[in-house]
C-alpha cells in the first residue's frame, strides 16, 4: 500500500489537472528497469503529478505495476485507465550543495584566455582603423562644401 492517502475531493481536483497532461514516461518491454525509475523520479520532481503509459502490458500486470511504481517512488496512485498511469507525488526539499573550495586557475588556461583576449583586441582595433581610413578617403574624395551622401537616401545612395 502506498504512504501516500488521498481524499476523494484530492484525487478529484488531481484528475483534472491530469486530464491536459501528457505521459512523460513510457514502461515497455524492460518492465521497472532501474533506468525507469530514476526517470519517474526526476519526472515527479520537476512536476509533482505525471502520466505514465505501459506498453504490452496485461491489466493485471498493470495493477501491481502501479503499486510497485507508488511504493518505491513514495508517491500517491491518483488514477489508472487503460495503459495510462497518473501519479503525484509533492515536490521533496532538494538538499543544497555543499560549497567546493575553488580551485586554483590553471596557468596555461589563464595564458589562453589572456592571449585570446589580445588578439580580439588587435582585431578591433584593426577594424577600427580600417574603417576610419575608409571615412577618410570618402570624404577627400568628395568636393569642397558638399556633404557626405547618405546610404539610405533614395536619390545619391549606391
């Protein structure tokens, strides 16, 4: 029997909610593999109430299958039709991680990075200055007293 009793009004307002869902996990041939589990697991963690479907499974099987899957997960069997499991389970306290003491940089890392970050600055700075030269020669280029025309202008555009 699971841990987990429902109240009918419960159960109800849970099948509701179920109603739109659609299954996340899916029991086939393997049965409750490890592998299963540990997906129910982390299914019921991040959504509390989940779908599950059976595939070639017989309905007595699926009866005990969905006792088991309840009894190991902790969880409440809210409603069982056809190849279509719903169980909800509320969301367990997820414990903190412990604080690592950082480790130290690496040394050809920081080189790397350093030396990345140079030549992103030469590139720039060579972007900038061919760029500048290019504004340079437009306006020589131009006669005196006349203002640069304007890319976006419909009339002297290129």
């Amino acid at each position: 029997m699971p841990k987990i009793e429902l109240t009918p009004p419960v159960r109800q307002a849970l099948r509701a909610r179920a109603h739109a869902l659609h299954p996340v996990v899916t029991i086939a041939g393997n049965g409750l593999a490890p592998s299963v589990l540990a997906e129910l697991e982390r299914s019921l963690q991040a959504h509390e109430l989940i779908k599950v479907r059976l595939q070639g499974v017989e309905r007595e099987e699926r009866e005990t299958l969905f006792t088991d899957i309840c009894n190991k997960l902790d969880a409440a069997p809210v409603q069982h039709i056809g190849n279509i499991l719903v169980i909800w389970r509320p969301r367990r306290e997820e414990k903190a991680p412990e604080k690592k003491t950082p480790t130290p940089p690496n040394p050809a890392t920081a080189k790397s990075a350093a030396a990345f970050a140079a030549a992103a600055r030469r590139t720039a700075l060579a972007k900038a200055a061919t760029e500048q030269k290019r504004s340079d020669n437009r306006r020589k280029s131009l006669p005196q007293g006349q203002p640069p025309r304007s890319r976006t202008s419909p009339r002297g555009g290129r």
